[in-house]
C-alpha cells in the first residue's frame, strides 16, 4: 500500500520537466528502485527476527521510508514515460558501470545468512551490511545532484543523503554495542569487485 500511494502521489505531483531515457536522471532512478527493494527486503528479515526494540524501530523505520520512495521513483519513471530497464549496464550514468551486483549490494548468500544465522549474528551481519549499502546510496545520491537539476529527483536525492548518513551513524553506535568496529570507510567505486562474497 506504501508503494501504491507514493506512485498516486508522484502522479498527482506531475513533474514539469521532461527527461530522457538514457540520462543520469533515469540511471538513477532505475538503480535505486533496485538499491531500494533490496534494504527492505533485509530490513524486514531483521525486523522480525530480533527482539532489539531499538534495532526493530530503525528496521521498520528504513523499509518504510525506501518503500514510499521505491513507489515515487517508479512513478516518476511512468509519467515521463521511461521504462524501469535500460540499455546501459547499473551506474553507467556516473561513469561506473557494472557487470554484477551495484556497491553495496548483498549478494544472495549473505541474504540467506540475514536469515540463518543465530539471530545476534544476523544482527550484526545486517548492520555491517545495511552500512555499506547506505554508504553507496549517498555516493550515488551525491552523484546524480552533480549531473541533474530535475526538482524532484534532486529533493529526493537530498533526503536521501540526509537520512542515510544519519541512519549510517546510528548503525554504527549499534555496532560498537555490540563489540564490533564501525565501518567509517566509504566504498571505493573503482575497487568494486562486482559482486563477489564480502568478508564479515
């Protein structure tokens, strides 16, 4: 239902503006409704797994808020009538294309994992995970506010560097709570292995 009302809602904001089908503005949008999907899905794994209130209220808080902006980016793509896959490979239109999985992606095993493991690893493990995931979602927001000036893509953009640097921060206290080390270095574009296992 989040989805459905925030595409009624992009529909009823009508962007002025048009925008083509090969710009940094689709490549954007196109990557982070892919981006988006995945944190909810191990946003909500964790949710109902762990019994952390704390940790349960930033779960529920993330798939919330990527939902409602998963719908209005799909929106924005219908009414200017782009279609949700292109041609260029993921991050083309901020001159890192990729053959495998976006930074920051989990891949399939250690989703798996989110949901196997004892639950105080799996917690741990989604912190570790959902930060990287944050850290690439500000580069790439921060990417399409140097190559874009559609108004509605850049007021998300800015949302989406504000509240994920400040949920990346919050992911780290719980981190170290936990006895583990904060993750403060940001991911390398150019060392992107393309999806290959990450080490934990």
């Amino acid at each position: 239902m989040l989805v459905i009302g925030a595409a009624v809602f992009a529909w009823s904001a009508w962007p002025r503006s048009t925008v083509a089908d090969d710009s940094a503005t689709a490549g954007f949008l196109r990557d982070m409704i892919d981006h988006h999907r995945q944190a909810g899905e191990m946003s909500l794994i964790i949710r109902d797994r762990t019994a952390d209130e704390n940790l349960r209220y930033l779960t529920t808080d993330i798939a919330m808020t990527q939902a409602t902006q998963l719908g209005a980016m799909q929106g924005y793509l219908d009414i200017w009538d782009i279609p949700l896959t292109g041609e260029d490979k993921p991050m083309a239109w901020m001159g890192h294309p990729v053959d495998g999985l976006m930074p920051g992606m989990a891949t399939p095993v250690e989703i798996q994992r989110l949901r196997s493991l004892p639950v105080d690893q799996a917690e741990v493990l989604f912190l570790q995970l959902m930060i990287r995931h944050h850290q690439s979602g500000v580069e790439m927001a921060e990417a399409v506010l140097e190559r874009s000036d559609q108004e509605e893509v850049t007021f998300m953009a800015d949302r989406i560097v504000l509240t994920q640097q400040t949920e990346i921060d919050a992911m780290n206290d719980m981190l170290v709570a936990r006895g583990q080390q904060p993750i403060t270095d940001p991911i390398s574009m150019d060392e992107h292995d393309g999806g290959e296992p990450h080490e934990h």
